[in-house]
C-alpha cells in the first residue's frame, strides 16, 4: 500500500454531528438551524488514513447502523480514491447510484421529542448530487440483471476453490482435482496475457479441455511439448505494438495499459501451463477429469462462469462495488464469494508485487475497503460445512495479512457473538451502536478490546437512541467519542413493512365485522 500522507495533507470524512451531555446534536439544538450552516467544530470528522485497518460495527436492529454505514461508504467514495466492494445481503446499497430528494436538505430538523432526525451537512442536495454523479459505481445482482448500473454476478472458473470442487471427493481422489485444477488456474494466467495483448476473449473451459484430449491423444511427449509451445507462443503473444508497451530496458512490459508484468514472468507461466498438461496426462485418471470438466460444465449452464477477457477483469476501476446477494442463486452464493474474495486477493498481491519493483513515487495503487454487512451470517463463529469453513479461511487470510496489499474489511453485525472472534479482534476501528442486552455488551467489550473504557460509558450503549455512535480506535485519535451520525444522502434500497398501513385496525362493515372488500350487487 502507498505510504501514508502526513494527516494535514489528507482528506477529512464527515461522518457525524458532535454531541452534548444529552447525546443530541450541539448544533441542531440551536434555533433556525440548517444543513450547510453549521460551523466546522460541530462536525465530527475522521482523517481518512485513519481508515487504514479493519472495522466493525456492532449494533442491533433499528439503531441506525444501516445508514451509518452508507455515510461512511459515500464519505470514503467521495473523498479517498480507494475502492469498496460491498456484500449486501438486504439488498441496502441497490439504489446508491440515486440520491435521496431535495427534501432531505430541504427540510432537515431534529425533533427533540423522538430525539432523532436525518441531518445532511452541505447546503443543497445539488451540492453532494454533483459530486455523487462522478462516483463509478457497478451492481452485480442475478441473472436477471436490468439497467446502465446492474450486471449479472459472475466469476472466473480458476478463481474457485478446491474446497468447493472437491467437496464431494475422497482425500484420496483430492490431489488428482487437485493437478486438474492448477493447470486451469495457470491457463487462466495464460489466457489473461493473450487477451490484454491481443483483445482475444476466451473460453476457458473449452481451450482446457482440448488442451487435455491433444495430450491424451498423444504418447509422444516431445510432439507434444512442441505443439503446445507453437499454440501458446510467447514472441507472437506480445508482438502486437497497439497493446503492448515495452519499458525502456527494464524487461518490464505494459499490457494494454492495464498489467505491468516482466517478460520474463510471462515465460515462466506459459512453461508451467505446458508443464501442467503433460502432468494432468500422468497423474489424473479419465474419470476424474470427466468429473472435474463435468463440474465445470454444470456451473457453465448455470450462466455464473465468465470468459477471460470480459468487464470481471476490470472490476477495478469502479469505486463502488456492489453485490446483491438476495439474488444470487442460493446454491453455489457461497461458492460465488469465495470465488470473489480469491479474485481480490490475487488481483491485490499482483499489484504488490509489480509495486516494489518500481520506485515508490510510481505506486499508485489504491486501498479496497472490503464491507460485510450482517457479518455473522458469512463468517461464523462455527462453520456449518466445508463451504462455510473455506469462506471463513477466506476472510482470515484478509484480516491476517490484507493490510500490506491494501485490502481491509469493514464488518457490520447484530451479534458479535455469532461472528468468527479471531476476525473481529483485529478491527482496530470500533463502532458500537445500540446494543439490545447485557450479554451482547459484554461479549463485545471482550472482543473489540474494550476493557480500558469506563464501564458507565459503555454501559450508555444500552440506552443509545437511533443514529448514536461510541467509536474507538484510528478514526478517533482523540478517545473514545459518541457522535450522532449524519445523514445518508443516497438512498436505501432495503424496506421494512410499512406500519401505517399493518398496524391499524382493519375497516368495518357495517355488521361489525372486517369488511372483506366490495361485494357484487345481486
């Protein structure tokens, strides 16, 4: 990751309104006060290094965490030029390329007798509408994906786990899948070059498994190797000077402005993919490979399994990522995650490791905040199957080592109980909002490292009203601090009933019982 700015010379996120000893907003207390006017000392900022590591959120149902966490996703979007790639199981950030109505700025007010309100702080929805409207925003959903911003989720084949290809194989059988599918991770390495220096989008299932009958069909191990070498020619490959830059004498090469990558690197995968090919012919028995190849088929029909070379290659260059978990297919959603999680992973290592060739006034990579909202349910204190277990290894191997390749976890739950412990003691940013009972209090005060604050401060976020936050940690470097969160100006695509219409009485007739609707005249 770059090395951090000094704090004077980085950006500021605006993510509350400071509080007085009742915890309601100093400012909007005042008479004819509105959003824009306020003086800067009655907001409660962070510097946005301060970002810079893992974070949770902990509160329960109906505490505002929702709409603290899309403040603090559209202020990290807004003033930073890192990534989020948010996990969305409500389906709250499918409309956050739309911003909320005038009225929103227009008509922004704490009502001091239910203590709440949603507050802005710029002057104008036109203000923040501007600046939002630059913001690349991508939404994955289904397969029945509709308009500009929304695509269908789908993922690279080689990004998948063992775990979950050989879910349902002995131990024994596991090392031939295993062969199998580290030739088809190489090939994608392989084909990924092909497509940044040449523009050819590939089928990757259907180039492996040609690959693997010509080497079937063939005991001549030198024909072989030959013919491999002339398929996948390393000199023809980069040859093509619209896409591929040389730099100076470095041995470096620029793929189509995207990949920076050695030449010599590029040799070493393509030998390995020959290598893997010829070893999938002496290690792995035709009945594994048809189950392999059988697998990755069943996932192609499913409409999930993308070519190399397509928009998943370039995920990247949007600053907001969404994905809409409720309508992914619930079969392979696990599968799908993890597939992403690896895809990240790789992309961010890859980056690493052109990074420290290169002098450090050329880094220009970005942090990924990685968000997790209903953190519990996708990385549980105890995992339920294989699937559960590979996902969670996923996200320990972010928390453990993600930092130095820029990639950090933001974690939202109702219960911190229910959610893997190792995980959520590395957050090193806290926010715990209104929690619903002593048990859960205590339980994330052990966790989050939250021994050294006074027991009558911690013990408030029992009584916490809707939009209270106690944060600790980086983003308040001057202590523990309890803020009234600001507004979130895009809006929220989850919905909950709509108690105006459930929770009143049922009209009557005129008999005294529910009327069921009107009745056709005899």
């Amino acid at each position: 990751m770059p090395s951090p700015k000094a704090p004077s010379e980085g950006s500021e996120l605006v993510l509350g309104w400071r509080v007085g000893p009742s915890l309601d907003p100093s400012y909007w207390l005042e008479r004819g006060a509105k959003a824009g006017l306020q003086p800067p000392d009655e907001l409660f900022t962070v510097p946005s290094i301060a970002m810079a590591t893992h974070t949770a959120i902990i509160a329960q149902s109906g505490s505002g965490k929702s709409a603290f966490l899309g403040r603090l996703i559209e202020e990290i979007a807004l003033r930073t030029k890192a990534r989020c790639l948010i996990l969305d199981p409500n389906a709250d950030f499918k409309k956050v390329h739309e911003v909320a109505p005038a009225s929103l700025w227009k008509k922004a007010s704490y009502n001091r007798a239910i203590r709440s309100g949603r507050l802005p702080h710029e002057s104008s929805r036109k203000q923040f509408a501007t600046a939002w409207s630059k913001i690349p925003i991508r939404i994955r959903t289904g397969s029945e994906a509709r308009g500009v911003k929304y695509e269908p989720f789908q993922i690279s084949w080689p990004s998948l786990s063992m775990d979950f290809i050989a879910e349902d194989v002995t131990p024994m059988l596991r090392s031939e899948l295993y062969h199998c599918h580290a030739f088809v991770k190489t090939l994608g390495e392989v084909l990924r070059y092909i497509y940044l220096a040449t523009g050819r989008i590939t089928n990757i299932i259907d180039e492996a498994e040609e690959i693997v009958h010509l080497v079937r069909d063939s005991d001549d191990r030198k024909y072989l190797r030959h013919e491999l070498q002339q398929r996948f020619n390393v000199g023809s490959v980069l040859s093509n000077r619209r896409r591929v830059t040389r730099i100076g004498s470095s041995g470096f090469l620029m793929l189509h402005g995207e990949l920076l990558v050695s030449r010599t690197t590029v040799e070493r995968t393509f030998e390995r993919l020959v290598e893997g090919a010829l070893t999938i012919s002496d290690y792995v028995s035709r009945e594994i490979e048809r189950f392999y190849f059988g697998r990755a088929r069943l996932y192609q029909a499913s409409g999930m399994l993308q070519p190399i070379g397509t928009k998943h290659t370039r995920s990247h260059r949007h600053t907001l990522e969404i994905i809409d978990i409720p309508n992914l297919d619930r079969s392979t959603r696990l599968l799908a995650l993890d597939a992403l999680l690896r895809t990240e992973w790789d992309r961010a290592r890859s980056s690493w490791n052109t990074a420290v060739d290169r002098p450090e006034k050329e880094d220009t990579r970005i942090p990924t905040f990685i968000v997790v909202d209903e953190a519990h349910n996708l990385i549980p204190r105890e995992p339920r199957n294989r699937a559960e277990l590979a996902l969670r290894e996923q996200f320990r191997t972010v928390v453990a080592e993600g930092r130095k390749y820029g990639l950090f976890l933001i974690l939202v739950s109702q219960r911190p109980d229910k959610l893997d412990s190792l995980i959520l003691s590395e957050c090193e940013n806290r926010a715990v909002m209104k929690l619903g009972s002593e048990s859960v209090l205590a339980f994330a005060r052990e966790m989050l490292g939250l021994q050294d604050l006074s027991p009558k401060l911690l013990s408030k976020c029992l009584d916490f009203e809707i939009g209270r936050a106690l944060l600790v940690g980086q983003w308040s470097p001057s202590g523990p601090q309890v803020v009234y969160a600001a507004a979130r100006r895009t809006v929220e695509g989850g919905r909950n009933l709509r108690s105006s219409y459930w929770a009143v009485a049922k009209p009557l007739s005129v008999s005294g019982t529910a009327s069921r609707g009107p009745t056709r005249k005899k």
